[in-house]
C-alpha cells in the first residue's frame, strides 16, 4: 500500500483538478489516464460516472464500492457590468467558506481568474455593507466575481450563465500538517485516492470489483 507521502502526492494532484459538479471533464481525463495506466478496465458511463472493473475469481459475483469525484462550488447567474459576474451557490457551499480571494470560472473555452469579493470595508454606518459586516452572515447574492474583464472579453473565453466557480488553483493546493492533510475538497479527493489504491493493490479479489466514481449531479 502507499505510505503517507506517496498518498499525499496523489491527493495533491487530485485536488489540482477541477471537478465542479455538472463540469468534471478535467478530473474524468486524469481517472481515465490513471486506471488505464494501471491496466484496468475504465469507461464513463452516460451519467458522466467513472467505472473501473477488477475481475474476481468468481465473475457470477460482484460488489462495488464507490466515492464521489465532483466538488461542490457555485455557478453563474449573470454577468454585469465592468467585469463583475454574480453566482449562486452549486450543492452546499457558502461564500464565508471561501473567504475573499482566488477563485477560477471555467469557461468553455478557457478557464480564468477572479477575486471572490464581498466589497469594501471601509464605508459608513449609513452603507447597506456596513449592516452586512456586523449583523448578517455573508450570502451569495451579496458576493460578486471581479475579472476586470470586459463584456466581449468573457463571451470570447465563454464565461456565460451556467458557468461553474471553483476556488482557485492558486490556493487550492493541499499542505501537510504534521501526519494530518489539510486542503479544500478533501471530502471527495480522499475517497478517490482510497479507489486509486484499490486499483493497484487489488489482485484477484474473490469476486469482481467496481470501482465507482460518482458524479453527484449526474445521479440526482
């Protein structure tokens, strides 16, 4: 089995891959490349679900086991002026969660860089912000998106509503705190590394193993 840095490594490099429910394309490529690597049977099924088969003894039999792939994050609503875009929320998160900073859209032709903001701090008692930073928990329609990028410029990357929000690669990367990992979207890409070891470890198991990696949206 992996030791604790092995095990490390390939969550890091799993949780370096989007997979925003509803948009998982670039962590499906990386499981699909990984299982296959291991000589694994692996396809995708038409809910967007990742499936690796480990045959068993007894191929009458079989058992699954499964974890999910996809992440929560939140999705575009609107796009307005001066390069804000408004989002809701896409499963359970909350923008307290994330905090003010990086968080990455993924276009369909390409993925950028925003600020997840909540507005300035400096204002008065006569502000609505102001009211907001004492007494209300931070909600979705109070945060905005800062690109900084124009109307045409966001329809050329394809920043559009439906887009999918995930907290940025620029601090999404995992550190290591002693013999404990820390990091976003550990819910997830911990189970999906337990599977990943299963693949390689597993040989000839009694009966046949699926291997199932979920797309929550897709089985809604």
């Amino acid at each position: 089995m992996w030791d604790y840095d092995r095990l490390f490594q390939i969550i890091e490099e799993l949780i370096m891959h989007h997979s925003p429910s509803g948009a998982e394309a670039e962590i499906n490529q990386l499981l699909m490349q990984r299982f296959a690597a291991l000589g694994v049977e692996v396809w995708c099924d038409r809910a967007d679900n990742i499936i690796a088969k480990i045959p068993g003894k007894n191929p009458d039999r079989a058992i699954a086991i499964t974890a999910h792939k996809d992440e929560i994050g939140a999705i575009v609503k609107s796009l307005a002026d001066e390069g804000r875009v408004k989002v809701s929320k896409l499963g359970g998160s909350f923008p307290w969660v994330y905090g003010e900073g990086v968080v990455d859209l993924l276009g369909d032709n390409e993925t950028i860089s925003g600020i997840l903001s909540f507005g300035s701090r400096h204002v008065s008692h006569e502000s609505p912000q102001k009211v907001q930073q004492e007494d209300t928990t931070v909600k979705w329609e109070n945060a905005w998106i800062e690109t900084k990028l124009t109307s045409a410029e966001l329809e050329t990357v394809g920043i559009r509503p439906g887009t999918r929000m995930v907290i940025g690669k620029h601090r999404k990367r995992p550190i290591q705190l002693k013999d404990h990992i820390a990091g976003y979207t550990l819910d997830n890409k911990a189970s999906v590394a337990i599977l990943l070891a299963l693949a390689e470890n597993l040989k000839q198991p009694v009966v046949d193993v699926y291997l199932c990696l979920s797309s929550i949206l897709g089985n809604a």
